[in-house]
C-alpha cells in the first residue's frame, strides 16, 4: 500500500510537472509564432527577422526571394513572418512591450505615427537611413515631430473608375465631368437610362474614413475642423446622392472590396477604388477608365495615400542597425521598389521609379499623377490625432447617410466629440 | 511510509522537528498523521493541474482584464508597462459616454428578443418533432445546419440576404410589392436584422434541448389524459409545459448567457452601426479596444468587464436554479 502510495504520488507529480512544461510550452510558443522566434535573438546575431503585413505572399513569391536576396547582400539570415495587416499593429505594439520586436516591420502608413509616439519605432536619424528620394508628400505620414520614422515601400490611393459602356449608353462624355456639379449632373442621366450611378465604400472603419476623405478634402475643409461649412458640403454631396438613387444604400456597410463587386457587374457608371483594383478591372474584362476624384469647383482633390512603410523597430542591441539600415536600404532601392510595386500594384514613392512605372504602363499615369496629388492621413501634424478624428469622421458619415442626423448635426457632434 | 515506525525515537523527532508531523506523541498517532499528511499531499497534487489550469487560463486574464480597466493605457504605456492607475476614471467615462445608454438598451432589447424568440419556436419545433411522423429524424436533422454552421458564413450569408439592392430578401419583397427595406442600412432596421440572424442561429439549440427533455415525458400521461377527454391544447399545457420546466429552466438560463456575448453576428453584419443602432456592450467592447487605430484598451476592458458582470450575475440564477433542481 505504501508502495503504492508513493507511486500515486509520483504519477501525481510526474503530471504536474508535464501540464506545467506543457502550458509553459505552449506559451512560449505561443510568443514564438508571434515574435517570429526573435527571443533566440541575442545569441544568433546572423539571423534577421522581418514582419510584413502581406500573407498573400508565400515562400516561393519573388517578394520572400527579394527579402533573402537582400539578407544574403548584407551577409545575414532573414526570418519573416507575414500578418494580416489588421493584425498587425497589435502585434506589433506586444512585441515591443516583450522587448522582441522585429528587425524591420512593414506596416500601415497611418499607423506609423502611432507606434512612433509609443517609442516602437526608431527615426531615420538614428538609423542613418536615407529618405531623401522620397516624395515628400508621401514621406510625410511617416514624419511625426520633425523626425522621420521610415520609408515607404509604395504608395496607392484612390481614384474614380467608370464603365464607358454605361457612360455611353447615358450619353455622358466623361471629359464633361470636372467638377461636383457634373458629375451630379452625369449620375443623373446614368439613373435616368436606367443604369446604376455609383458606389464607394462608407463603411464604419478606417476605410469609410479613407473613402470620403478626398471629397473632404476636395471641399476645402481641414481635419482639424470637422464641423466646417466645407465639410458639411462634401458630406451633403454623398447624402444627395444616396437620396436620390444615383448611389445604393448598401454603401453603408460596403467595404472597398465589396464596393467594387458592385462594379464589376458592369452596372455602375462611377466605383471610387484603389490603385490595387487595376488588376482585377483587367480580369473583369470592362471598358474602363480612371480619372482623378474631383474637387468641389473643379481640379482634382487630394486622396489619401494608402500604402505601407518599411521602419526599423527599436532594439535593445543597437549595434544591430547597422545591418538593418542595409536591408531596407536594399528593400528600397530604385530597382527593387520597381518590382515590389509591380507586384503589390501600387505607386513607387520616389519620382524617378514613379517615371519608370508610367513608361512601362501607361495605365498608371492617372494613378501616378493621383499619387503626386496625394496627402498622408496622419500629415498636418496630426499624428496619433488622426486616429480620433478618424473615427469620428466615419461615424458622422455614417450617421448622416443612414438618415439618423442631418450631415450638419452629425459633424457638429463629431467635432465635439473629438475635443 | 513504512520505515518511520520502524526508526528510533530521536530519529523521528528529527523528522518531526523538520515539520512533517509536528507534535505527535505516540509513533501511531505520528504514522496515521504522516499517512493523512502525505494523503493530502496527493490530493492536491492531483488538484494541481486543473488548479493551475484555472490559474493560467481564467483567473490570470480576468485580473489582467481587470488591471487594464483600472489604467490609464496610451499606446506609449502600454508598451513600457508604466501606465498610471486611474480607479474608476475609464468606468466613469464609459458610463459617460453618449454610447453607453443606447447600448444597454441594444443588449437588453436583443437578449430578450432573442431569447423569447429562439425558445418559443424551438419549444413549437420540439413538440412537433416529437409526433414522429415518417421523415421526422431528417428534417429534425436538418434544423440543426445553423448550428453546425462557421459563424461567419451564417453571418455573412444574412448579410448578403439582407443588402439593401442586391439581396434575395429584397428581391422578393420586392416581387410582391413591397419597397426596399434597408435592413442593414438603416437604422430603424439594423437591429432587427441581427435578431433575426440571431434566432436562426439559436433555434436548433433549444430544439435538441427541448426535443430530448420531451423524451422523458411518459407517453402514458399523454394516453391518461387523452382518456380523460383533454385536447391537445390542454395537453400542452397541464402535461408538456409543466414537466418541462426544469429543462426550460436550464435552455434559457444557457441562452441568456450565450446571447449577452454575441459578438460576432453583430460585427460580421453591421459593425455595430448604423450610427451605433446595433451597437451591444459585447461590440462595443471590442471597438473601443481594437476597432480604432489607436486602441483605447482602459475603456475597452471596463466594457468587458460589465458584461462579465452581467453573465456572472446570470450565472449565479443558473446555480441557484440548478441547486433547487438537484434539492427537490
């Protein structure tokens, strides 16, 4: 009985012992697949790790032979781990709070300010990264403070495709459209042959944000006054148009993928979408084109600039930077920008790749020039602002379109809220 | 443990003196101690890992969920861990918010709809289902797909379903007259919408609850009262009703629970809007931690908190009724 009462109680200690490694098991690998093994790093100095935001991307992609081949150039290993972009602010923001972030991480370029003011982010004055190339307009959501806290890998924005089949069939010449008032006036006769006006996103995120922020900026109005006459105009333009059928209700809760569905039925006149879309426009097999999203009394409005940024994540090592610096130094160089672009169908951030894109297809002028118009989210030196007015911006919009407050009152309240 | 009776006296006051039993006169006294001692021992050791388990896994995240609400976290604190404690400052602010009132009248509305709903026709489906005519075990079978479903697919379905201009639920209203309604767009509507979403989920629960708590109703009440000249009707509601409750009990005191935390069918469908006329605490939680770029993880977590709050207050009824159950 003794006997096997020890035995008991061995099996008894033997099993906490395997559930306590066990769970400690499980949690460092837990941590492990986020860091992307980075906690090994201190004792593998020859191994860098990169984490990007495009999952897309599997091994065999040109994009992971880029990173090794760069990696190899600066005599280094490279570890990557690819996250959904929703995701990876948030894993970003544990990494460094654990104390492993990654070597280079590629993120959202409105983002870019928030990490920054969280310390996560090194500026290019510490890294002797060279940023002078880059367009400043496109630079400039990664400023923050007089300092710069990365460099864009490419840049997209956004635009106004329309169906020549439809326009025709309307009897709308699209040189007409310069301003508001005509293209109104050519969502009009679109509805009145029958057809489907046009349809964008206004989605309660950041994309509902995105997508109207060019007609806010197109009236005039400044993020820093929600409630302005200007900004009241831009968002009465998108609640005229819902009201009298020339856009579909379903924008509300359209994301920018499910807005260019609706598109690529071949039934919408005008889709407000991303430089990202070409591709797919191509597979539709629609007649289309692109012009650059009007501003209130002509010209073209400024779009936001989407897009990602390469930055430098702050190490307790910071011998590191050294090597690192290399790697985005070659990650974005002209040649290598050239083919990233390609790929991810997005602008070059620097004029002589954006010259050499426009050349090679000459689909991408109106998005190059679209891109040169472009203004950073986070510019104007609102920083991690932006995020607030950001989300108050979409809820007005959203409130307005939905009928539950006039255009006036639902930015009244948003720029209250934000104060 | 054998050998301890067999040691000399001084020996096992060394023992003793080491703590293993303290104070034992008599060797026997000492060998019954030990044996009850190390007896202990083992039960706690055998208690360790669910112990622990419960530790890591329940007890850690609801202190940390707790910590975070009671912090003022900024991205920069958060990341160097040195967020200055607040109290009550983000509770305070929550219960401030102009959101805070149209969410709690959203929770209430949609558990209780939801509930009503769910459990009454999944009580009419039981009973129903319980004639066993010819097909019944397939399409019982087949009430039970929602169930089986990927939350996102039923959800995105009803959100496809329910789009204000190419929606099949519109479509057909449309076939008989009636004019577009913007069920995910409006919001008079969007409530609405993720109820019935809801209810389509939650049916096929209660029927297999309902329908299995039907199974131990003797069929010879049914034939006694049938005798005595009671209807159908009559026989719902002196025989099924009455010797169900106990099972109805525990279908929507469950229900209740699972209800106050839907999430997933409310984001998936409206993202809580249109101007927040969707929004319940369980959405409203996760946008203010991770709908924003700049997280507000305070807020967020006091959110979490008060639906813990709520589902622990519901919890402890389901004890309670649970204890009566087990008492009569």
């Amino acid at each position: 009985m003794n006997r096997s009462a020890r035995r008991r109680l061995t099996a008894a200690a033997l099993t906490v012992v395997a559930v306590t490694t066990g769970a400690t098991a499980c949690s460092s690998s837990g941590s492990g697949s986020g860091s992307g093994g980075t906690s090994t790093k201190a004792s593998d100095g020859g191994t860098y790790t990169i984490w990007d935001p495009y999952p897309q991307f599997d091994k065999s992609s040109a994009w992971t032979k880029l990173l090794d081949g760069c990696g190899t150039e600066a005599g280094v290993k490279i570890k990557r781990t690819a996250f959904d972009t929703s995701d990876l602010t948030n894993k970003a923001l544990l990494a460094a709070q654990q104390g492993n972030s990654a070597d280079v991480l590629i993120i959202d370029n409105p983002v870019v300010s928030t990490l920054a003011e969280a310390g996560v982010l090194t500026s290019t004055d510490d890294t002797k990264l060279d940023v002078s190339k880059v367009s400043p307009n496109l630079l400039s959501a990664g400023q923050s403070g007089g300092k710069t806290y990365g460099t864009p890998i490419g840049a997209n924005t956004l635009a106004l495709y329309y169906n020549n089949k439809v326009l025709k069939a309307a009897g709308v010449d699209i040189s007409s459209v310069k301003d508001w008032k005509s293209l109104t006036a050519a969502l009009a006769k679109v509805k009145a042959a029958g057809k489907k006006g046009i349809t964008f996103s206004a989605i309660g995120t950041e994309e509902g944000s995105f997508q109207f922020l060019p007609w806010y900026w197109g009236s005039g109005a400044q993020l820093t006054a929600l409630d302005s006459d200007k900004a009241v105009s831009a968002l009465s333009l998108w609640k005229d148009w819902l009201g009298k059928g020339y856009a579909p209700n379903s924008v509300i809760n359209n994301t920018q993928t499910t807005s260019w569905a609706e598109f690529a039925t071949g039934d919408y006149a005008f889709a407000e979408n991303g430089t990202w879309q070409l591709g797919n426009a191509d597979k539709a097999g629609l007649d289309y084109g692109v012009i650059p999203v009007p501003g209130i009394d002509g010209g073209s409005a400024a779009a936001p600039t989407g897009g990602e940024f390469v930055t430098i994540p702050v190490q307790d090592d910071t011998a590191r930077y050294a090597t690192t610096q290399k790697l985005v130094s070659c990650l974005t160089n002209s040649q290598n920008l050239l083919d990233t672009d390609t790929t991810l169908s997005y602008v070059a951030p620097t004029t002589e790749v954006q010259d050499k894109q426009a050349a090679a297809n000459p689909k991408l002028k109106p998005w190059v020039e679209a891109v040169k118009a472009a203004r950073g989210r986070t510019g104007d030196n609102l920083g991690t602002k932006y995020p607030k007015i950001s989300e108050q911006l979409w809820k007005a919009v959203q409130s307005a379109l939905s009928g539950s407050a006039s255009p006036k009152d639902a930015l009244g309240s948003a720029q209250s809220a934000v104060k | 443990m054998k050998h301890t009776t067999q040691q000399p006296p001084d020996q096992r006051r060394t023992a003793d003196r080491n703590g293993a039993a303290t104070a034992a006169p008599a060797p026997a006294g000492a060998t019954t101690r030990r044996r009850r001692a190390s007896h202990q021992w083992t039960a706690w050791a055998f208690l360790a890992p669910v112990a622990l388990y419960l530790a890591l896994f329940y007890a850690y995240p609801l202190y940390r969920n707790l910590d975070l609400s009671l912090h003022n976290y900024t991205v920069r604190s958060f990341v160097r861990g040195d967020a200055p404690f607040t109290g009550l400052a983000n509770y305070r602010a929550v219960f401030d918010d102009p959101t805070f009132a149209p969410a709690l009248l959203h929770t209430a509305v949609f558990t209780t709809v939801c509930l009503v709903l769910q459990y009454s026709i999944g009580l009419a489906l039981a009973v129903f289902f319980n004639q066993h005519f010819r097909l019944s075990a397939i399409l019982r079978a087949l009430f039970l797909v929602p169930w089986l479903l990927p939350l996102i697919v039923s959800a995105s379905t009803w959100s496809w379903m329910l789009n204000s201009d190419s929606g099949i639920v519109n479509a057909t209203l449309h076939a008989v007259g009636i004019g577009p309604v913007h069920w995910l767009t409006s919001p008079s509507w969007s409530l609405t919408s993720v109820i019935i979403a809801n209810v389509w989920i939650g049916v096929p629960f209660n029927l297999v609850v309902l329908y299995s708590g039907l199974q131990s109703i003797p069929a010879s009440l049914y034939e006694a009262a049938a005798l005595d000249g009671a209807g159908a009707w009559r026989r719902f509601w002196s025989i099924t009703f009455p010797l169900l409750r106990p099972v109805s009990a525990i279908t929507l005191l469950l229900g209740l629970v699972y209800t106050l935390k839907v999430f997933d069918i409310i984001w998936i469908m409206t993202k809580g809007g249109p101007a927040d006329s969707s929004t319940t605490f369980a959405t409203w939680s996760y946008q203010l931690g991770f709908g924003n770029l700049l997280p507000a993880f305070g807020p967020g977590a006091a959110v979490g908190n008060l639906l813990v709050v709520a589902a622990l207050v519901f919890g402890l009824v389901y004890l309670k009724v649970q204890r009566k159950q087990a008492s009569s």
